[in-house]
C-alpha cells in the first residue's frame, strides 16, 4: 500500500512516538511490538511501503525478522530501514544485513523523516491501525 508503514518497535513509548509523528504527517501506521507480529501482519495485508525495524527486541527480534523476512520473496523487496541504539552500527552494517537505511537511537524527527521520504515519498493518508491497540483510528 502507499505510503503505509509498518513500525516493528518493542518500547510502547517509542512505538506510539513514531506512530503520531508519521501520522501527523499523513503516512499510514501499522505498530506493531516484535518480529512475529509484524511477520504476521505482512502475511495477511497488503505489504507496506517500508518497514522501520528495531534490532533490540526481547523477543522475535530484528535479526530473527530479518531472516524469516528474506526467506519469503514476496516480502524481500519491502525495504527496511533499521533503527537502533547498537554503538557499533554503521551504514555498512545495516546495508550488510539487507536494509535499505539506518537510523541510529537516539534521533531527530528531520532525520526519520528524511528516510521515510526517500522511500515513500510525502502522504497523504489519514488512517492508523496498531496490532498493539487492536482497534482502527480514523481521524
């Protein structure tokens, strides 16, 4: 779908942050809380633009979605922008692993919007729906 995207982030916190910003400026948000969530949702809906991806979940983490991710061609062309805190993640890194982009913890609002852009362009959608909420915002 166009310019829809699908934040994979286990801090409720930053989940719901990068949910509101995007929206705000007219993406439309899918949340979700780990890998097997967002495998899930990405197996039964239409496939989003991009993909934002924290590497540090408890449970189902990036690395784990990346390669479940890669193994189904149908999902291996969403590209993923990486986000996380790891000191040592570079460009290169990220590139490595099969992202497209990489957004190092902590970052500015500028600096996750210029990567969303560079993938989906500018929005205009106005509906969110959040795996974590269970329940659909239109506003």
């Amino acid at each position: 779908m166009a310019n829809t995207l699908l934040i994979v982030e286990d801090n409720p916190i930053v989940r719901e942050w990068l949910g509101v910003i995007l929206e705000r400026e007219g993406y439309f948000v899918i949340l979700t809380a780990n890998g097997r969530e967002a495998l899930d949702y990405l197996r039964k809906y239409p496939t989003p633009s991009l993909i934002l991806l924290d590497m540090l979940i408890p449970r189902f983490d990036g690395w784990w979605f990346l390669k479940q991710y890669r193994r189904d061609s149908s999902l291996a062309a969403i590209p993923v922008v990486i986000m996380t805190g790891i000191d040592v993640a570079s460009q290169e890194w990220s590139l490595a692993l099969g992202a497209v982009g990489l957004l190092r913890k902590p970052f500015e609002v500028d600096q996750l919007l210029k990567q969303v852009r560079r993938h989906c362009g500018t929005a205009r959608p106005v509906v969110s729906f959040s795996i974590t909420r269970k329940k659909t915002t239109v506003s």
